[in-house]
C-alpha cells in the first residue's frame, strides 16, 4: 500500500474547495458585554433526533469564546439581500450591531433583522478541527420567515452568489 504525501498547499486547498457553494449565515449570542456575533459559511445539519447542527469557527476569532462561554448561540440565516450583513459581521471588532435590527429570541439571543431563518442552541460541544473549532448546538428553537420565495445568500468561488431558476 503506498503512503499518500500533501502535495499541494493552503491556497490550492482553498481555491478547489471554493467550489463547494455553501450558505452564510451569522452567529449571535448575548455576552456580559452585551450583543455579539460573527459570520460563518461552515454550516450544517447534524441530527434529527436529537435536533443538531454543527458548524466551525475559526480559532483566531476574538468573538466566538464569548458566545461559547454564554453556552448558547443563535444561528441567523442570510437571505440574498444581506451582503452588508455578512460583510459587517465578518471583521473583527467595532459596533457589529450598529444600524442593525434585531430581538431577544426564545433563549435571549440576538435574531437579526431580515434573516430568513433562525436557529436558537444550547451549545452542546466543541471539538479540535485543525485551526478552527468544530460546534456542535442543540436546537432549542427556531423559526422561518414564511417566505417561500425567499432566497439565501450563498457563497461560491470566493464571492456571494444568488441561486437561479432551474428549467423545467
């Protein structure tokens, strides 16, 4: 059996996997400092039974230790119209609510504005992955807008994308 040896670097694995569309969503919770969120495209299901879902952050976020010790979050689902969104929440420090609508969900996290969906979880556990960190939430709550025509923002070879009708 031969051994497999990387032979291709940190941009080359970025640039193939950049051909995975993925959601974006934003990750909120409320700190002792008050209101606090970041912007995450690492996104998924889990379980349905327990109700799961699972998602990353980076190990270099500054706000992602502070929703974690809270030990629970909201998971705000972007919808197309919400590139300003995802672009304010993705920096690192300043006002990230500022402008920004939202309300105190079931468990008291922030539901922004305009999200198409919501998702309220207790965190449930951490795991290493690498530079980032692998979360996994139990659903507690959650909702949809009702809005059958409402379309997510994407994100696909480096850029935000919209989904379009497919024929037939």
């Amino acid at each position: 059996m031969t051994a497999l040896t990387e032979t291709f670097d940190a941009a080359a694995f970025r640039q193939v996997l950049a051909h995975f569309a993925t959601g974006v969503v934003v990750i909120t919770g409320t700190t002792p400092e008050g209101p606090a969120g970041l912007t995450c495209q690492s996104f998924s299901s889990l379980s349905l039974d327990p109700p799961l879902v699972l998602l990353s952050t980076a190990r270099s976020s500054s706000t992602w230790p502070r929703i974690a010790a809270t030990g629970r979050f909201a998971v705000n689902v972007l919808g197309a119209d919400q590139r300003d969104v995802s672009a304010r929440f993705a920096v690192s420090g300043g006002d990230k609510f500022a402008g920004q609508g939202f309300r105190a969900g079931a468990l008291g996290n922030p539901l922004l504005d305009g999200a198409i969906a919501h998702v309220e979880c207790d965190l449930e556990a951490v795991h290493d992955g690498g530079d980032h960190h692998i979360v996994v939430g139990r659903v507690r709550a959650l909702e949809a807008q009702g809005l059958d025509d409402a379309a997510p923002l994407l994100y696909f070879r480096s850029a935000y994308r919209a989904l379009a009708p497919t024929a037939g």
